[in-house]
C-alpha cells in the first residue's frame, strides 16, 4: 500500500470554492511570504522553529531523522542546528531535492530495503531524535482523513523504537480525534515524559498538534 504523506501544492485538485479558498490563503500566508524571503522551502519550518526556541529540541552534534521530510524545510533549519558535527537524515517517498550536511532517503520505510539503507547510514549509532511532520493527502472527510493521520504517527513511532538512543526524543504531528488517547498512551509507554503542542504557525481551523515525547525508555 503506497502510503501519501502529504501535498504542499495541490495543483491537480478540481478547481473549486475550497480549492480556490485554499489558494487564496496561502498566496496571503504571513508565514508562506516568510519563508519566501528567507529561504525555506515551506512555511512548515516556522511551527519547528516555535518548538524549537520552546523546548530545545535539536543541539549541535546531535544526529536527527526527519520523516516525510519532502520539501525540506524541516531538514534545513535542522542541519543548521545540528552543526558540522551533527548529522541529518531526510526521508521521503517523493524526492528531495538536495540540501548541503543532509543526507537523503528516498523510499517507503516500511520496505526492508529502505530500513536497511537507513540503519547502514546511521552506521549502528542511533539517533538522538525522530522528528515526523507527515500527514496524509487530506479528503476533508474526518473518517478517512483521521485514521490514515493516526498510521502515519504508528509507523513514525515503530520506526522510532528501532533508531533511537535510549534518553532520546521524538516530535510528531498528529490530529486530534479518534485514536489520538490510544496513541497519547502508547507514547507514555515508551517516553518518560509525552507534551502536548500547537505552533502559532499551525492553522488555527487545523485538528493538527505535535506530541514531544522525551527520554526514550529503550
């Protein structure tokens, strides 16, 4: 099963009054001009940031993963952090194009072969934090929209289990709705501390929030 982790701009979609809606907004986006003008490949950048400058995720020489990281914006102020002695891995089933200090992983994890060319990269170190802002290509119908939003975070969190540090992290988007406390629960099970965020930079009629989960249990 392909699995879509999400579309920045939907140029295909049927010319409609929320399609145009859409439009509209984001060419009036404060912070789609933002990243415009200081190089970022999608506002998405700013919601990390905020968690960023709140919660202290990424430090230099820290090794990172970044899940449905296409375009890359999360990639790029990750690298910037993480410094020369950090290292930043980018995976997508949509091509990246390239960023300087970001190695890139093109591919469905779920497929062994894109597992292995992971943890060969990694070189058996671990990493000290996932970071997941995938999501699905939305419907706009709760039903179909919510549980494939609530996969996304269960293959974010499977793969997490197999990467990361003992003490580590893992930030991932989620909507709110049926599963959420299910997979609130089963955070707690594996992190010592799980926290609730909603970035300024998420649209206020968004059901989206990041879970932080902190101190990897191992």
């Amino acid at each position: 099963m392909t699995v879509f982790y999400r579309t920045y701009f939907p140029l295909s979609m049927a010319r409609s009054k929320s399609s145009g809606r859409w439009l509209r907004e984001h060419f009036k986006d404060t912070y789609v001009k933002r990243a415009q003008h200081e190089g970022y490949r999608s506002r998405a950048v700013y919601k990390l940031l905020e968690l960023q400058e709140r919660d202290k995720l990424m430090r230099s020489g820290m090794t990172i993963i970044d899940l449905g990281a296409a375009p890359g914006s999360w990639s790029q102020l990750a690298v910037q952090l993480v410094g020369e002695k950090g290292r930043v891995f980018a995976l997508d089933i949509l091509p990246i194009d390239a960023i300087q200090g970001v190695s890139m992983v093109q591919g469905d994890f779920r497929e062994p072969e894109v597992m292995q060319n992971l943890l060969e990269k990694l070189n058996e170190t671990g990493a000290d934090l996932v970071i997941s802002d995938m999501a699905p290509n939305i419907t706009g119908i709760a039903s179909v929209d919510q549980p494939r939003m609530m996969y996304l975070a269960e293959l974010a969190l499977t793969l997490a289990r197999q990467v990361l540090k003992p003490g580590s992290s893992m930030l991932v988007k989620v909507f709110q709705g049926v599963g959420f406390e299910e997979y609130l629960r089963e955070l707690r099970g594996s992190f010592k501390q799980v926290v609730v965020r909603k970035p300024e930079a998420s649209r206020s009629r968004s059901a989206e929030v990041y879970l932080l989960a902190k101190s990897y249990k191992g």
